[in-house]
C-alpha cells in the first residue's frame, strides 16, 4: 500500500518588528528613516517629533531676540526689501513707527511658529498625499501622510542648534538675516547688495536641510505605499522646486 503524500510544511510567519516608541521613532529618523516610517503604519502619532520642532524653534527665537534684538532684524529687512529708499525719505517719528510695528508682526509670527508649523505641514501634505495618489497611485492614509511630513521635518532641529550656536559665538548684528541664519546653502554666500532676490532665493533652495528633507519625505512615502523610493523623491523635489520658484519670483517683485 502507498505511503500517503506528506503535504508540504508552511512557512514560518515572517514575525512582526517590535513597535517603535516616540524617542526611537525620532532617533531612527536620522539613522534608520525606513524603521521610523514603517512604523508609522501601526501609529501614525505625530506629537513628538512637533513638540521637539516647537521647543528648537522658540528657544532659537528667544535667542535672536536676545543676541541680536528684532528692531534689528527689522532693520536689517527694510534695508534689504524694494522699500529701502521710500523708508530712508521718511521722517524719523514714521520710521520708528513703522519699526516698532514690524517688530510686533515678527515676534508674532516668530513666536507662533508652533502652530504656524501645523497648518504648514498640513498644506504640504495635501499637495504631495494628492500627487502621489493621483500620479505615482500611492495609498498611503492621509494621517500617516501627515506624520511623515512632520518626522521629516526633524532635521530642521539640527539647523535651529546650529543657529543658536552661532548666535552666541557672535554674529554681525547688521549682516544678520533672520531667514537664513546659518551657512547651510549657497545663498548665504551671496552678497545682497549685488545679487538679485530671484538668484539669492533661488541658491537658497541647494540647502543642505531642505535637501535632507525631500529625501526623508520619499523614503517614508515609499515606506508606506506601493511607490518607488526614486519615483516620491523625484515627486516632492519637483513641488519643492516649483515653491522656490514662486517664492524666489514673487521676492524679486
């Protein structure tokens, strides 16, 4: 009598990685981004890399207005905007006020960039979850898109220390620009009395941060839906460039 067939043993599960918690998330986005991202399928929590940006952000704030005072920011903006010259004609009570108004507009925005960064991210993510899905048909949720917007931020906490250092290792008060403190990208080389704002804005965009970002932002996208790595990246640098762009164009105005 034959010996009756002995069906083929199963595969082992392939066993599930051990969930990531909220410190090891942030600490595997700048060593192992793939272990972070993939995680954020079973959470897709995002209070803790925001709360860091937060702290980083105010105390990079406080630190300028310390070190370098925001009248002197607003100066340092008046003298390099297109209304140098109408400023310069004013009579000095309008120029004080004028001043004194900027600098309550400053810290305002300055000091709410914590909620500011909200709906930013908010925004980016609309317009990159839309790509993708629509032109790449990624299926990442939306509550997942968000967080991986928010951990790719993270490497903005490394500029602000770098920035806060700076600060205290002493800056020229005069040559301080507010929206690009540190040498990280090629417009901080660049002169702004001979270089244009659409070239300066435009260096501004090879940062090496900004760059860090793009990358981080299509590691998660592809850690998280059926999208090639190559194909998100090549997605939000496109977006990125065409920001820099309008925003370069619209300061040249």
């Amino acid at each position: 009598m034959a010996a009756a067939p002995v069906p083929p043993a199963s595969p082992a599960p392939t066993p599930e990685p051990a969930p990531l918690s909220q410190g090891a998330r942030i600490i595997d986005t700048f060593i192992a981004p793939s272990k972070t991202f993939t995680d954020l399928r079973r959470s897709a929590s995002w209070w803790a890399p925001w709360l860091l940006l937060s702290i980083v952000s105010v105390a990079f704030i406080y630190v300028i207005g310390k070190q370098i005072g925001f009248e002197q920011i607003t100066r340092n903006q008046i003298a390099h905007s297109s209304r140098a010259d109408q400023f310069d004609k004013l009579p000095a009570d309008q120029q004080a006020r004028q001043i004194q108004l900027s600098v309550k507009i400053i810290k305002v925005f300055a000091y709410g960039n914590p909620l500011m960064l909200l709906f930013y991210i908010l925004l980016m993510t609309v317009v990159l979850w839309v790509t993708i899905k629509v032109g790449a048909g990624g299926d990442t949720p939306f509550k997942t898109a968000y967080a991986i917007m928010m951990y790719a931020s993270l490497p903005g906490i490394i500029g602000g220390i770098l920035g806060i250092i700076s600060l205290y290792a002493g800056v020229n008060p005069e040559g301080f620009d507010i929206n690009n403190p540190v040498a990280t990208n090629l417009a901080y080389y660049l002169d702004p009395e001979t270089t244009g704002k659409f070239v300066r804005g435009m260096a501004s965009s090879l940062d090496v941060f900004s760059i860090w970002t793009i990358v981080l932002i299509g590691i998660g996208f592809a850690s998280t839906s059926k999208v090639k790595r190559s194909t998100a990246i090549i997605i939000v640098a496109v977006w990125y460039l065409v920001y820099k762009l309008a925003t370069s164009a619209l300061a040249s105005l």
